[in-house]
C-alpha cells in the first residue's frame, strides 16, 4: 500500500534549507518517492501556519521511513536542523 510523506515547515534560514532540499531531493527519489505538493498555494484552517507544505507519495510506508533513516537523507536533515521547524508524518493511503 501506498504512503504519504507530509511535511509542514516554517524556514527560518533559507540558504541552509536549500541544502537541505537538494540532498532531500535526490534521497527521496532514490527511494521511490515522488513529489505531489511542495509549496505553492494553501489556505490553513486549522493548527500551526507553517507556510512550506510537501507531500510525496513512496511505494509504501517502509519504503518512507526508509528514506528518513538512510544515510542521504540524515545527511540532508543536518542542513535542515536549526534552519527550520518541521512537522513530518507518514501515512498509509486508502485502497
């Protein structure tokens, strides 16, 4: 089954979290994630105004957390420590 990685985030240090987003990038593809949102447009209506929102979609909810434990992506997560605050969760899709 399907997972989604949904990400709220508040940057507070641009340049560092476009380090963050690069390495990112390419460790979740290497995982067999695919971006559906990041950024844009969005309203909030309820919780926390984090104003950088992603979703990726992984082949399933292992294949994420894979990628969150692997080495690319904690390399990445260095760049984005002290630069943002971050939610994450993953969620297992509907049939």
């Amino acid at each position: 089954m399907t997972a989604l990685w949904i990400a709220h985030v508040q940057v507070s240090d641009a340049e560092a979290y476009g380090r963050y987003a690069k390495l990112a990038t390419e460790a979740i593809a290497a995982h067999g994630g695919v971006f559906l949102a990041r950024g844009g447009r969005y309203r909030q209506l309820e919780g926390a105004d984090r104003p950088r929102n992603v979703v990726a979609r992984f082949p399933s909810l292992e294949a994420a957390v894979a990628c969150y434990e692997s080495a690319g992506y904690q390399a990445a997560l260095d760049h984005a420590r002290g630069a943002a605050v971050r939610d994450l969760v993953v969620v297992e899709e509907m049939d």
